[in-house]
C-alpha cells in the first residue's frame, strides 16, 4: 500500500545514455513533482503537474522532459545523460484541492553517471 | 527558485536532551510543513501547519507556525537515537510549489 513508488530505486549508466524514472501515486492526489536533491541535500524543484498539465518547469535543461498519462503518474526521461545529472531524484504529489496543502516523496532515485 | 533559510546547519547532542531548530523566509507562507530525512529514504512527513500562530505536536514533536508568517520553528524533547536524520522545512502558498530549506542536519549520541 505504498504512498507515492518510484523506479527504479538505483540506476547506473554510460554518459551520453537515454534513461526514463517512473513515478505513480495511489493517494488520489492531483498534483505531482519532480525533485532534485544534490550531495549537499538541497532539494530543488524540476517539474509540476497538476491533473497531467505541466504548471512549473524551474530552468531545467530540456534534455529532461516529464511525462504524465494520467494523473497518477509522471515519469521523468533523460536524453544524452551527463555526469552533472547524477544525484536523486524524488517524485512527490500532494492534494489541493478541498483542504490544505501537504505533500508526500517517493522512495527516491538514486543515479550515477559515469 | 526561493530557498529558506535553517538554522543550524547541524547538531551534536546527547540522547535525552531537547532539540530546537527554525526556518526563516523573506516572503510569507500560508503553509509550513517539517519533514524528516533518513539516509537513503525519501522526506516524511512530520508536521503540518496552515495558522498564523499555531501550535502543533506529533508525539515528541512540536511545530510553530511564526506569528509573522515569515517563519517556523521544530522543537523535538527527549531525543533519542531514532531521531538522527536530515530535518527540512518548507513553506507554500498555492500548493503547486512547496519552498525547502536548507536542511537540518541532527545526531544524536547515545
């Protein structure tokens, strides 16, 4: 019965590679994101929908393009990974619709970049 | 993007001592809510608050929402060993986009 899951958990790859992160949430939420936290814990955001539409898109380069089908999935891809990607990346949805405003992460994704 | 400030940046302090940290931001917030980190886990949830002024506590937790809306406070008593982590606030007004601070980092010492 896990909250929000994201996969995979871990994922190495070549420089230059393509790579896809998927997130789903079962909470019935409305809104999800994409986080990036670095070595330094900062977490920032990349991305926001809301109902499948993008709504926040903070000066991410557009090699990284999200994907929402439905409400309760948004995935991330990658194209032409760079070693300056790696870091982990939460997925997050929260609700605001009739009530106040929380949010809840994923497990996060661990990438590396060699 | 906007980042709020937390302080202290990190604590090292005894089990059974009580813990105090806060969050400051230039521009005010509807919502600040304080999450805990574990090493190779997502931010949880711990404490939500939506009132200028309020008080809250889950278990030995208790949260502050800053009577100037600019600012929010965690206190945790009695530590224990479980309560190591990265402790982060955030702050939102519409929902679509949640501020983070910088980051607490807490160890305890048993």
């Amino acid at each position: 019965d896990t909250a929000v899951s994201q996969t995979p958990k871990y994922l190495v790859t070549q420089m230059g590679n393509d790579k896809s992160i998927k997130c789903e949430q079962n909470l019935g939420h409305d809104t999800m994101y994409w986080y990036k936290q670095d070595s330094k814990k900062f977490l920032k955001i990349m991305f926001s929908y809301n109902n499948k539409e993008l709504i926040i898109n903070e000066t991410v380069p557009n090699r990284f393009s999200p994907k929402s089908p439905d409400k309760a999935h948004l995935n991330l891809h990658i194209n032409s990974l760079e070693l300056g990607d790696s870091a982990v990346y939460f997925c997050a949805s929260s609700q605001r619709v009739r009530g106040p405003e929380t949010q809840y992460f994923g497990p996060g994704t661990r990438l590396l970049v060699l | 993007g906007q980042q709020l400030n937390q302080s202290p940046q990190s604590m090292f302090i005894q089990e059974g001592e009580d813990v105090s940290m806060n969050c400051t931001s230039s521009s005010i917030f509807n919502t600040w809510l304080w999450y805990k980190q574990d090493p190779g886990e997502g931010p949880v949830l711990l404490i939500a608050l939506y009132k200028a002024g309020e008080l809250t506590s889950n278990g030995r937790l208790t949260a502050q929402f800053g009577i100037t809306r600019k600012d929010s406070f965690l206190n945790i008593s009695a530590s224990i060993p479980s309560d190591v982590g990265i402790y982060f606030c955030a702050g939102t007004n519409t929902g679509n986009q949640f501020y983070f601070g910088t980051g607490t980092s807490l160890t305890v010492i048993p």
